[in-house]
C-alpha cells in the first residue's frame, strides 16, 4: 500500500520508531489471557500448526509498530486519524478484503499479504467492539 502520499498532508509528522514504539510489547498471552502452549487440541498438538501460526502472527504484529508513520510528539498513527473521523472499522474491514482477494496474484502466494490480511481482521475485530462483548467457546 502507497502510503508517502499522507507524509505530504502532514508535514509536521517525523518518524521516530524506536523512540515512540520503545514500551510496546505485542503478546499473544497477554492479550487472549492464555497462554498458547497451553491451547492445545485433545490429542495435544495444534492440527494444523496453528501455534506457529500464532506466533509468527505475534512476530509480525510486533514488528509493525516500529514501521508506522507517527508524530513524534502524539504518537499519532494514520489509522488513528481515520478512527478520528469514524471510519476505522470500514477502513479495516477494506483493508482485510484486499490484501485476501490479491494474494495470489501479486507476487504469487505472498505470506505477507495473509499477515496484513489477519492483522486488519484483528484491528477490524477491535474496532467493531467485539473485544467488548462476552463470548463462550466450546470446549
């Protein structure tokens, strides 16, 4: 995705990752509450790796707040400002069916499309409220 084009609308934005991202620490534990070696299937492994998946999930997550655009003085990111106007979960929502509906099709089978893809799934899942709302899961 293009993005140099919103550098032009805000001059006063300076990218200092190290600095503004320094505290930041994107666990999947902590944010699901479990931990991940302990979410296993009856016969005791994940079917279909998806432990790993997790992880590089977790890996990739993490290493996206050092690559974003911010000011340095309010650590305001792009998706920040489109929260601002009310369309985050639309944008989000875009986003996730775009990176999905190219993979394949730009630089073939990209597993960098399927991390952005999930990562605006997950921005998506946040920004609908769902966080909010108490689920039950079959055990």
């Amino acid at each position: 995705m293009q993005t140099d084009h919103y550098l032009d609308k805000f001059p006063e934005i300076h990218i200092d990752f190290d600095e503004a991202f320094k505290d930041v620490d994107v666990n999947l534990d902590t944010i699901t509450g479990y931990e991940m070696k302990d979410l296993k299937n009856e016969n005791g492994f994940w079917k279909y790796e998806e432990d790993k998946t997790l992880k590089e999930i977790e890996q990739y997550l993490s290493s996206t707040y050092h690559s974003h655009y911010t000011s340095q003085e309010s650590k305001t990111q792009t998706l920040d400002l489109i929260e601002s106007i009310g369309d985050a979960e639309p944008f989000t929502r875009s986003n996730a069916i775009k990176y999905l509906s190219r993979f394949g099709k730009k630089n073939g089978k990209s597993k960098q499309d399927i991390l952005k893809a999930i990562h605006y799934c997950i921005l998506l899942y946040h920004f609908s409220g769902l966080h909010k709302q108490t689920s039950s899961y079959p055990q």
